[in-house]
C-alpha cells in the first residue's frame, strides 16, 4: 500500500523523509496511517476503521472469601 509520510521516519527498513511516498505492507501503512504518521495516497481501496467486538457486563461479580495471605 502506497503511503506519504507526515514525519520523518527511521529503522531497519531504510530512513524516509516528511513527504515520502513509500510502498509498505498493509498492516505497517494502516498502523502509520492510524497514528497520524501517514496518509494513503489512491490506488487502492481506502483504509476503514477495524469492527470492535463488545462483551455484556457480567451479571455477577467473583468475591474472594478467605483468610489473605501474607
């Protein structure tokens, strides 16, 4: 995915420079995109938000009984 660079950026992959267009895998570019770090450039389709998954609350909650250790 073709992404340009917001800030400079650093590490085993090379140095990039504000403005930058670079070719990463999916996951960095939306993880860099998501971060305010980048901003997709067209070609593909556009990054969406991931779906988060809500659990019920609990109907009860667990009481520990006892004696406490020290």
């Amino acid at each position: 995915m073709k992404i340009r660079l917001k800030t400079t950026m650093a590490g085993p992959d090379g140095s990039f420079q504000p403005g930058q267009i670079v070719d990463f895998e999916r996951g960095r570019a939306y993880a860099l995109i998501e971060g305010g770090y980048a901003e997709q450039i067209g070609g593909e389709e556009p990054v969406s938000e991931p779906e988060v998954a809500t659990l019920p609350q609990p109907k009860t909650a667990i009481i520990k009984t006892g004696k406490a250790r020290r």
